[in-house]
C-alpha cells in the first residue's frame, strides 16, 4: 500500500470531554475528517485508531475501518509518531506512506490533502505537514521590530502530516527533506478548547471549499 490514511482520535480529552465526537456543524467532530478522507482520490485506504469503544462503533458505522489502539498509546504524553511505529510492526497496518489527519482541525479545503500528496510526491520529501507562517516570538526577543519585518517561521498546524515509513523506522516524526505547504487563514485553526469549537463553528459557514 502506497498511502494509508490515519485518523488519530483517542478518548480522553482535558480541553473538552470526548473531544472527537462533540458536535460540530450538527455532527460529531471526526464526521467531517471522515468525509475529507472518503473525498480523496489517492489515499489507498485510511482508518481510525482509537482507544474509545465509542469512537470505534461510530467510525465502524460510517463505513470506515478501524483499528483498536492500546491503551499504553493513548495516554496523555502518547505521540503519534509511538502509534505510528506501532502499526508499522501490523501487517494489517503498516504502509510504505502515512497521511495523519487529525479530527481536531475540520476545516481542510476541498482537494488538501491530494494536493500534499501530490507534492509530496514530487520532490520525493520524506516528510510533510501543512502549517502557516507564525511571527508570534517571546516578548523581548525582537526589539520592538514590527511585524512586517519579522521572517517568522513555519508552524504545523496539526491538520494533515504525510510520513515515509522509512522516517517512521528511523523513530523519527521530522526529517531533512521535509515539506511545507503554507495554508492561509482560517484554514489552518485547530479545535483545543470550547470556544474554539464555537469559534470555527461560526467561520465554517462561510467557507465555500470546506467540505
């Protein structure tokens, strides 16, 4: 298998209880990472893997496959980067490439994650992740220089990741050859807290691409 799709959506959530299915737009939160997913003309497949029974029913029930994630991986300072090593040692699993799509960030443009893909094919990167350009810095570290003048720097903005399984082998989440495919505002905010989901909720209804 070329590129396997990995929804990330454990059970446990500080920020908002049973995060992945609080509703939002009328649906649970994952719905709308499954439908992105199903919506994807190169992803070979992709599942779910949690550690929640109920996460797992739902998925299952939208028609989509599931893997039951350990409970040793779903702990509050579990990485992705561990379940991803982890499934490379499944048979069932394991892919020469792994598209993570996190539920917590709903708002990817129509053709997104094919469009990572494509790129990621192309310059042949070992790895991937959308993100935007931060000139957020420590008060102090700048001397009053406005923003405009400021480079910033890359930030990921946790909503598609695309990993070689060699990478993952080497236990490694970032490497060398690395891409960036820069995501403009509101596309690249992500849902921590409640307001948050409040917040994308109101922004989300007049996105034309989201889908």
């Amino acid at each position: 298998m070329n590129f396997q799709g990995v929804i990330p959506a454990r059970g446990g959530s500080k920020g908002i209880k049973n995060k992945n299915l609080a509703f939002f737009k009328g649906k649970p939160l994952i719905y709308w990472t499954l439908e992105q997913a199903k919506a994807s003309k190169i992803l070979d497949d992709f599942f779910v893997s949690s550690d929640d029974e109920e996460i797992l029913k739902y998925a299952e029930k939208q028609g989509v496959k599931t893997h039951e994630r350990d409970k040793s991986l779903a702990e509050d300072n579990s990485t992705t980067l561990e379940l991803l090593e982890d499934l490379n040692r499944n048979k069932d699993f394991v892919s020469q490439n792994y598209v993570i799509l996190q539920p917590t960030s709903p708002l990817r443009k129509r053709g997104i994650i094919d469009r990572c893909i494509e790129e990621y094919l192309l310059n042949k990167y070992d790895c991937l992740a959308t993100g935007r350009i931060c000139k957020n810095y420590e008060w102090g570290k700048t001397n009053n220089t406005g923003r405009q003048n400021l480079s910033g720097w890359f930030y990921d903005d946790g909503s598609i990741y695309v990993l070689s399984k060699k990478l993952i082998d080497d236990g490694k989440w970032h490497g060398e050859n690395s891409g960036k495919i820069l995501q403009e505002h509101p596309w690249h905010l992500e849902i921590d807290s409640p307001s948050d989901l409040k917040i994308l909720e109101y922004i989300s209804k007049n996105l034309e691409d989201f889908i």
